[in-house]
C-alpha cells in the first residue's frame, strides 16, 4: 500500500518534462513553471473497505488533487485502478488544466483515484468503496468547487453513488456535483459517446488537412471500454475499417474490417473482445503494431515507449487514453512521419460534453441531443484548428503546439489574478 505514495511516478515525470519543454519554448515566467510542477491543493484519504465474504476489514488509499484554482471550478475524472498512485493523479490532473484551456473551458484540472483494482469487485462492494471515498474527499468537492467525473475504472453509476452520497450530506438532490452520470439523475445523452466520437471528429479533421479520406481509412484500437468502444464505432458508422481492436482480455482482427455493432451485441453478454464470432484472435499484446492508418490507444498510460515505437506502422496516433505515449516514443514517431494527435485535444470531448452536462444541470435546462453533439464537435475542431495553426506557425509537432496554447493560458489567468496576500 505504501508504495502508491510514490509521487515520483513514470507519468508525473512524463507530463512535467512535455511541461518544462513547452515552458522553455514559450519562456514562461520561472515562478510560473516552478509553480505549475505541483497541484495546488491535493488530498491523500485511507479509509477501511469490507468485502463481501469479508474475514478482515481493509484499508484503501484514495486520492483528489486539484492543479489550479484559478480559472473556475477543477474538473477531472475518478480512477479506480490497483496501481493508482499519487503521481499519476497529479499528472492526471496537470493535463486536464491544459487540456480544459485547449479547448476554451473555465475549469482549472483535477484528478482522483482509489487504489483497487475494480473489477473483481461486486457491485455492494462498488458501491462502499465509492460512498466512504466520496464521503472522505467531500470537503473539498463543490459543484462550483470541484466536480468529478468517470475514467478507467469507473462508469455512470459510480457517478450516480457519488452524487447520491454527496446529495445526502447537503440535504438536496445536488445533479451538478459529476458529470457522466445517468440521463434519469440529470446525465447527458451524449456524456457516455462524447469521448470516442469527439477523437474521430477530431482525426476526420486531421485526415482533411493531411489529404487522406477518413473513411478510407484502416482503424486499430487499443482498450474496449467507454472511449475505444465509441471510437470505433463512430470510425465503422463513417465507412472505415475497424480491423483490430483489443481489451484486457485479448485482441480480434478481421482485415475486412469488423463489424463493431455486432461485436457491441457480443460485449452486451461478454466481458472481453475475445470470443467474438466475427474476426480472428489475436496476442492483444501485439495490438498496437498492426499496419493501419489510424492508431487509436484508448487504455492505458505508457503503452507506446521506446521499445515499441519503431514497430508502429501507420500514418496518424490518435491518442485516446491519457498519456499513452512516453516523451521519447513521441520524437521517434515524429521522425519517422507519423502525426501524434495528442491527448490533451484527442480526449477532450469528454470534458467538453461534461461542461455541456453541468451547465444545463446548473440551471435546470435541458438541450436536444443533436444540439450537445453539434456544440460538441465544434468546440473540437475548431481548437483543433488553432492548435494545427499554431503548429505550422511554429514548426512544431501538434503537442507542443496544444500545450503552447493551454499553458499560455494558464499563465495568463494566474499573472492577472496576482498574488495572495
Ligand atoms: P474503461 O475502464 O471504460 O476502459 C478501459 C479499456 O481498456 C477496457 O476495455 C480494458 O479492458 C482495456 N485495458 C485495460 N488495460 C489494458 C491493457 N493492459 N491492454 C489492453 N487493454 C487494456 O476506461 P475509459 O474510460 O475508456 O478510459 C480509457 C482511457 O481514456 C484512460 O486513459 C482514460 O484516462 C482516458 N480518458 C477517458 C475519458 C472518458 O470519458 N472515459 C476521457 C478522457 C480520457
């Protein structure tokens, strides 16, 4: 348990070292760069766990940590995961704050997680771990604090828990406290999709700008759950070939490309990929070196390094999961011509539906579903748009690019605010 105290883990050093790159190249303030290195306000938790078939009562870790406060509430996801650990959420939450300024949001980043690993775990199990979690990080959640929403790990009902709990201590139903919860609590129809379809939105931009036709286009994706499951389909519903995806479980691949509204039939009775009757197996360790021409790691962190990178064979990285790509990794994709969408605009769909989700749940008002995935998708392209202007004006790869912009604008509303006292 001690160990996931480590705040020195490999994706902190990751998004500080893209960090301190970006802040040379835009010659941030020192104050500034030293500053954003560290959450500004974070909360480390422990609280006692019982299973079900329970001999002894044990002890979970969790944490909340909030980056910036000064452009609004935070806003970041849960992770329920064994090797959580404190590094990671503050990374985490470092690339929500730029990810929420790419894209024009008033939201400063934030992060949490548990350590434990969820899927052996019944849903009574579930739902304690995620009451006492929500009951421990409470004083510093708000719904115009600090609002919470699903990432690995988590889904809609843990963000119906969490909202339930936190209802409870504040004597009203609070629906603005998560975003990603059910459409019957106030959730938005387009939460659960926002995140897969707005990364295709986004790579059916780049593939305009690039002289390729998306729906020419071979798809590979790594990771089934909420953003690989809408990533493909949305690639399948605009006539490219999904021809290999693959989960924890295993991998499936049909050159022909796989038909994803069956295989979400398949998963609707069945944990994995694996087993569909629909395509071929697959060593799912393997997933990530198929030839294809759109390569969407929608997992985990870490999973294209310098050991894997020059066996990538496709012509755009569309990264879906956070941090998916180690610095090193990213450069030799680079040389080698492969165009790395990067997270902090790839994913942020997610975030984008959320502030679409907690606005209405703020004032009570309900918009239609093609209405959210319109605004959706034009927040996206069109800062996908800045970020490629700003790539070519500098000659820069599209993270620097993305980052230049989040962090500028970061800078900017903490040098206006000044200093307290
Ligand atoms: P999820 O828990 O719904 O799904 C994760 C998927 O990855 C599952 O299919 C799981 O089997 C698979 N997986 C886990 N470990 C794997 C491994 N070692 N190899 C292959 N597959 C593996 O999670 P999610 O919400 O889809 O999130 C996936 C990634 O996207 C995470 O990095 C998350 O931070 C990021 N993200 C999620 C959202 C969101 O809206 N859910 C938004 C932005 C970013």
């Amino acid at each position: 348990m001690i160990d996931n105290f480590n705040v020195e883990s490999e994706m902190y050093k990751e998004v500080v070292n893209q960090f301190d790159e970006v802040a040379g190249i835009i010659d941030l303030d020192p104050n500034l760069r030293e500053r954003l290195k560290y959450p500004q306000r974070a909360l480390t938790v422990s609280f006692p766990f019982r299973r079900d078939e329970y001999e002894e009562v044990e002890t979970v870790i969790g944490y909340r940590v909030q980056h910036v406060l000064s452009m609004g509430p935070t806003k970041g996801g849960i992770r329920y995961a064994e090797n959580v650990n404190f590094g990671e959420v503050t990374a985490l939450a470092m690339l929500m704050s730029w990810k929420c300024a790419i894209v024009g949001l008033p939201y400063g980043g934030a992060k949490g997680g548990v350590a434990i690993d969820p899927s052996p775990l019944s849903r009574a199990e579930k739902q304690r771990v995620t009451r006492r979690y929500t009951a421990e990080i409470l004083p510093i959640l708000g719904v115009d604090k600090d609002i919470p929403a699903p990432d690995m790990g988590t889904d809609e009902q843990v963000m119906a828990w969490i909202m339930d709990t936190y209802s409870h201590f504040m004597g009203s139903a609070q629906p603005a406290i998560v975003t990603g919860k059910p459409v019957s609590i106030g959730g938005s129809i387009t939460r659960r999709e926002a995140t897969g379809r707005g990364a295709i939105a986004i790579a059916n931009e780049a593939c305009k700008k690039l002289g390729h036709s998306f729906s020419d286009s071979r798809v590979v994706v790594q990771g089934f759950g909420n953003v690989g499951r809408y990533a493909a389909l949305d690639s399948y519903e605009r006539g490219a070939k999904v021809t290999a995806v693959s989960d924890i479980g295993g991998g499936v691949m049909n050159d022909k490309g796989i038909n994803i509204p069956e295989l979400f039939k398949h998963m609707s009775k069945n944990d994995s990929v694996k087993g569909f009757s629909g395509a071929e197996e697959i060593d799912g360790s393997k997933i990530l070196e198929i030839p294809c021409d759109i390569l969407i790691p929608a997992a985990i962190g870490g999973v294209i390094t310098s050991k894997n990178a020059s066996n990538i064979d496709t012509k755009i990285v569309l990264e879906g999961a956070n941090s998916p790509t180690t610095v090193n990794a990213h450069k030799m994709l680079e040389d080698s011509g492969i165009v790395v969408i990067p997270d902090v605009i790839a994913n942020a769909g997610g975030v984008t539906a959320s502030y679409f989700e907690w606005v209405q749940d703020t004032q009570n008002y309900l918009w239609k579903e093609h209405q959210i995935y319109e605004r959706l998708v034009d927040v996206l392209t069109t800062s996908f748009d800045e970020v490629w202007k700003i790539s070519i004006n500098n000659n820069c790869d599209l993270r620097t690019a993305a980052l230049m912009k989040g962090i500028k604008k970061v800078a900017a509303a903490k040098l206006t605010r000044g200093l307290f006292p």
